[in-house]
C-alpha cells in the first residue's frame, strides 16, 4: 500500500534547469507508478524517505494557489521527477486545481504523463497553450506490465489520439528506450498521424537502480545480457550513437520533427533537434 503524506507548500513553482523553461511543477513527490527504471528515485535522499521502496510512498502538495509572480509567455514544464497523473491524483486531483490557477495566465505549458487520466482535465488544457507529451518505449505489454505499474500503452495512445483530435500538440517520447528491445521505428508507423513531434531517451543506468534493471535484462531477456553488460557495465555507447544515425535517418526521411537527448551518467551527447 502506498504511503500518503500531506505537505504544505507556499510556492509551486521551482526555477528550471531545464533548457527553454522558466519553471517546473510537481504537484506530487514520490511515484506510485514506481518504473523500474526510473532516473527519479534519487529524490528520496532529499525528501525523508531514504528508507522507503520507491513506489511506496506519495507526498501531495497542499497550495493555496497564489501565484506572486507573471507567467505570461513563461514556459512551464510540468512535471520533471513525478508523473502529475499517478493515480492519486484521482482522489486529490492536485494537478487539476493547479491546472485551474494556471488557466489565465497566458503561460506555455508542456505536461508530461505515461497516463490516460489527462483526458480528465482536457476542459481545461484545451483552452490553454500547452501541449502535452505521452511516454511509451514498446508496444508490447506484456513488457510494461513488468517494468511499470502504469495505464496500458493501448490507453496512452487513445488518449493522444483524442488529445491531438481536439487540437493539442501532442508529442510522444520513446523514453527510455531499451537497446535492442524498443523499436522506434514501430511505434512511429503506429502513431505518426496523431503525432506532432517526436522525443527520443535512452536508457541511462545509475545506481541505486541500475542493478535491477540488468538482474531483470537476464531474467528476461538471458540473450541479450552480454549486450546489456557492453553498454552498461563496460560503457560502450557505440550503440547509442548508431541509433542516434539511424533515428535522425528514419525521421528526416518522414520529414518528423523529432529531439534526442541521449545521457550515459552525467555525461550527455548533443542535443540533437529538428523542428
């Protein structure tokens, strides 16, 4: 069971350091998505849950929703280390009262989710500038259903197709991409026409979850081990880089507008990005 915590906030807002944003929002700390791969975990030693099972545990954001500062033309990221549709937000609907306090101020709003709950608010984020970016790195959900405790990829893609039918941008991420186990090139044929843009990232292995990533990788998948290992234990990005070659080949040739940001620790290829 999911551990939930209360915590009062004065100020949502917190100053990006993501290129091209002002601000970046996570109404939520903590993700009961719990994606065994997530880069996000490292938060617990910030948050008091140092003892905790990532997915375990989920604080809310109590805001009474003053906003002291002008965010017209602002570009606002939402959200960067928790997804803002887990599925507490059902009961607290904590997004959706931000989204509210959001609505006019003429900022520029991304959101990003691996759930189909975001039709819920489409009320509001229609009449918004803001686009919204769906998360998915297979087709196969049977794989999914071992790494995510997430909304099935059937339903995020309905709800990018509804999302893109009622006139938002929509961009889809292939993130984290698993070497030789995500095709890119699949899901782009399965999708392109209610797509807008495309994001690419690769699976970017960091303790503490880097050694369950490669004990699931030889439980599941005992072939291709050996290749895992190259890539993630003994640092060869080769594969990364022909991937990137190949992702900017397919994509140029469909004429996509297509980012890849590919890291390997803390270092990071060139942003590549064509719009």
């Amino acid at each position: 069971m999911v551990k939930i915590k209360k915590i009062k906030v004065d100020n949502i807002f917190t100053k990006s350091s993501f290129k091209g944003y002002s601000y970046v929002i996570n109404p939520y700390t903590g993700c009961s998505y719990a994606c065994k791969y997530c880069f996000a975990c490292f938060i617990q030693q910030f948050t008091n849950h140092i003892t905790e099972k990532w997915g375990d545990f989920v604080d809310f954001k109590q805001w009474n929703g003053h906003i002291n500062k002008n965010l017209e033309s602002k570009n606002i990221l939402m959200a960067s280390i928790t997804d803002p549709y887990i599925n507490e937000e059902i009961k607290y609907e904590k997004t959706r009262f931000i989204l509210e306090k959001l609505k006019d101020t003429g900022c520029n709003l991304t959101i990003c989710t691996r759930s189909d709950l975001i039709l819920r608010d489409l009320d509001i984020i229609k009449n918004m500038r803001a686009r919204v970016l769906i998360a998915v790195n297979t087709l196969d959900e049977n794989l999914v259903s071992k790494i995510e405790n997430t909304p099935s990829i059937e339903r995020r893609l309905n709800a990018l197709q509804k999302l893109h039918d009622e006139g938002i941008y929509t961009i889809l991420c292939i993130s984290p991409i698993f070497p030789y186990i995500t095709d890119f090139k699949e899901i782009i044929n399965k999708t392109s026409h209610f797509v807008k843009e495309y994001w690419f990232e690769n699976l970017n292995l960091r303790q503490p979850y880097k050694n369950n990533i490669m004990d699931f990788i030889k439980d599941n998948y005992k072939d291709l081990y050996d290749l895992y290992a190259d890539i993630f234990i003994h640092s060869d990005n080769q594969y990364w880089h022909n991937l990137k070659e190949e992702i900017i080949e397919f994509c140029d040739k469909k004429e996509l507008r297509y980012k890849i940001d590919f890291r390997f620790g803390q270092k990071r290829l060139p942003l590549i990005q064509k719009s």
